[in-house]
C-alpha cells in the first residue's frame, strides 16, 4: 500500500500588481472568462516519483457572498523544473496568457476543478468561503486524475524535496473583491500599527490567518501576514510602517484560493 501525503497551495493572485483585481477608481476588475488567475507557484513534493489523487479548493465568494454568482470552473496545469530552470511565465493574472513553446518541455498535465456552491452546514461551521470546488468526473470532460508525476531532483536548500509548478486558469468571468473597508486612516510612517479596524463585509468570510492582504491602490502589500481575523479588526504578524491606508480603502486578499492536493508516493 503506498504511502499519502497533503500539499497546500494558497497562491498569491496579486503578485504586486494591485489592477489585476481593482481599478484606480476603486471599481471591482473581473478576471476573465478563460484568463490567468495565477501564474506558476512551486510547491515542494517530498523527492521521488508519486500521483497526483486528489484535488480540492476553498475559494472565496464576490465580496463574501455565499451562493452561484461566483462559481467558476477553473484548469490547474502543472510543471517541472528541466535542467534546474523553472518553466517560463505564462503571464499576469487577468490576461489571456501569452505563447510558450518552450513549455513543452515542463509540462506534465492538468486537471478540471469543478465548482459547486458551499453546503450551508459547511458556510454555518464559518468557514470563509463563497465556493467549494472539487474534481468531478461525472462530468463531460476528463479530471486528469490519477496523474503521475516524476519531478527533477531539486538541488537547491530544502533537501529531500523536490518543486512542483502550479498555474491555473477560470473558465467564467468574476471578480476577487471583498468589500471589507478600512475604518481609520493610518500613517505608516507614524503610526506603526499591526492592526486594521474594518467594516463592510465580515472579515472573516474573506480572510484567514496567513494571508497577504493588499490596498486598494497600492502594489506592495501590508507587512506581514495575518495572525488573527476578527469581524470588524486584522491583526498582523508584523508592525507596518511603510504602507499607508486611507479611511474607506478596500483590503484585498491576496490569497483567495485554497487549495489541497493529496498525493501517493
């Protein structure tokens, strides 16, 4: 009987690009039927061949909203490092992508996420979630699962490992909003807080400890990640005293996506 293991990959959809999401006048920005949502994120898968058999995500609703408004299917691809070079960029998210003939290389597979709206015991147990998705071989294209996977050695620090590329596309149109608002003005550079006091939409539909969250106009993100998420207050692991934030700004998530792959070896 071979042995399992879980691997989880919350992607930063971001990526310092704040337009991905929002424009300069605070309107949501949908990512597009068909477009990027992330592009490669390496994970590490403990060394040696295995099989993908499972995959499921956890992803956050349109400004919280639990039910079908935000469903989308989304196709996860994945890819390996050949001769110690990770695969070439596939391009920003919210773009169509661009040409990568060199990815013939990389390439391993990919596989279908179909997305269902969460159960409302599962929304009851509060869990901050506006979808759950998983692979659903009933329908009329194929999951790509069992898939098997032979990485190239990885000679970098984390040994006994080796890193696995994952990016993903949606099938439908929607956006990544949250609705959450800063409360108060904050002055990084005097100010020198680790905590954010929020209205709007309940926090903690949209944030978990561990995210990376972001201002509605800002590129680079609040320091830290979050270490606790209250209804109406974020709290971070590190004291920010570099990135302003405005009354009524809006707090993105950089990491609206959950995702959980779970292995044989």
């Amino acid at each position: 009987m071979g042995k399992f293991f879980n691997v989880d990959l919350n992607p930063d959809v971001i990526a310092e690009d704040i337009s991905v999401l929002i424009e300069t006048n605070k309107t949501h920005t949908d990512v597009a039927a068909n477009d990027i949502i992330f592009n490669w994120h390496a994970i590490d898968v403990p060394k040696g061949g295995c099989m993908l058999r499972s995959v499921s995500a956890i992803i956050n609703g349109e400004d919280g909203a639990y039910g079908s408004g935000s469903l989308t299917d989304y196709e996860l691809i994945f890819a390996k490092s050949v001769n110690g070079v990770a695969p070439p960029s596939i391009g920003l998210t919210n773009s169509t992508g661009q040409l990568c003939f060199a990815l013939r290389h990389h390439y391993i597979g990919s596989i279908m996420l179909d997305s269902v709206a969460a159960k409302t015991h599962v929304t009851n147990l509060g869990f901050h979630v506006g979808l759950v998705s998983g692979v659903n071989p009933s329908q009329d294209f194929n999951s790509g699962l069992p898939l098997v996977m032979d990485l190239e050695p990885e000679s970098g620090t984390n040994v006994g490992y080796d890193k696995l590329y994952v990016c993903a596309f949606q099938m439908a149109a929607r956006h990544y909003c949250t609705a959450v608002e800063s409360t108060e003005t904050i002055d990084a550079s005097s100010a020198e807080k680790n905590t954010i006091a929020v209205d709007g939409t309940d926090a903690k539909k949209i944030f978990s400890p561990g995210d990376t969250v972001y201002v509605n106009d800002l590129d680079t993100p609040i320091p830290g990640t979050l270490t606790a998420v209250a209804t109406n207050l974020l709290t971070f692991s590190e004291t920010n005293s570099t990135v302003d934030v405005a009354e009524d700004d809006e707090l993105l998530n950089a990491n609206p996506i959950r995702i959980k792959l779970g292995f044989e070896k």
